[in-house]
C-alpha cells in the first residue's frame, strides 16, 4: 500500500502495490498552507511514512491529547466546553519524513512538529484547509484507513 495527499484537491488517495488507486477520501489540510518549518502550523510537503498507528481499539470520536487517548468521547457538549481545543479523534496516523533537510532533521522535521493523519469532529468541513498542519479526515473513512496500513507505509504529500 502507498497513500497520496494533495493539497490542491483536499484528497488522499490509497493505492495498492500496482500504483492503482483504491480508495479516495476527502480531507483537510492546514489553513497557513504547506510549509517546512517547525511553529509555521503549515502542512509538509515531500516523502514520509507512517512512523506508528496510535489508538486501535478505541472507540469512534474517542479524544487524544498528546497521542494519548484521554477517556473522553467527542460531543458537541464537550466542544463546548473546551472551545479552543485542537480536536484530535478516533485514530493517529503520526507521519516522519524521509528527506534530511527538507521534512527530516533540524527545524523541519515532519515527526518533531507532531504532523499526523487523524480523526476530526463531523462538523468539521472536509474538501478545504483547516488544520494547523495536520492532516484531517471524517472518523469513520480514518478507520478504514487505519485498518488498510502498517507502521512504514510510503506517504506522498504534494501539491
């Protein structure tokens, strides 16, 4: 298996060993955009893979801070009373990047910024940027996902 992300069409796409696409799903991006730089909240670009899968066996909309799952269940109540949190659901795809200097090492390092794959709220809007550099998708298409993956995966993320 193999994943592709790109910005431009707010999709990742899963394609098998023959390079054909099997599944399709709608996501959401960083809203500062795409960039390197660790505190830019921007989305990287480049070659990564799946450095760890975080959060099988968990419930759907299940709450994680620090990719430790917190005992919590999203709710609308719970959004409520935590309004400026950075809703982190469900499953954790974490993402490490395989270019020195680029997504790699130093202050642009992929896995250092905590850039994952993860769940998000459903009235959370997919097809346009609105993370602060991670990578959003609907709980149940991350399942799918989770499920269709190992630790080690290629991840591509281009325009």
């Amino acid at each position: 298996m193999k994943i592709n992300v790109s910005i431009t069409n707010q999709q990742l796409d899963l394609l098998n060993e023959e390079g054909r696409i099997i599944r399709q799903y709608s996501i959401s991006s960083a809203k500062n955009g795409i960039g390197q730089e660790n505190g830019s909240f921007c989305t990287p670009l480049g070659r990564h893979v799946i450095r760890a899968r975080i959060g099988g066996g968990q419930a759907i909309n299940s709450v994680f801070i620090k990719r430790r799952p917190t005992g919590e269940i999203y709710s609308p109540e719970l959004s409520k009373q935590y309004p400026k949190r950075d809703w982190i659901l469900t499953r954790i795809l974490w993402l490490s990047g395989c270019e020195p200097g680029f997504n790699r090492l130093g202050s642009v390092d992929t896995m250092r910024r905590y850039i994952y794959i993860h769940g998000s709220p459903d009235s959370v809007e997919m097809g346009k940027p609105g993370s602060i550099g991670c990578i959003r998708m609907r709980n149940r298409d991350l399942l799918e996902l989770f499920d269709s993956v190992r630790a080690g995966t290629p991840i591509d993320i281009n325009l």
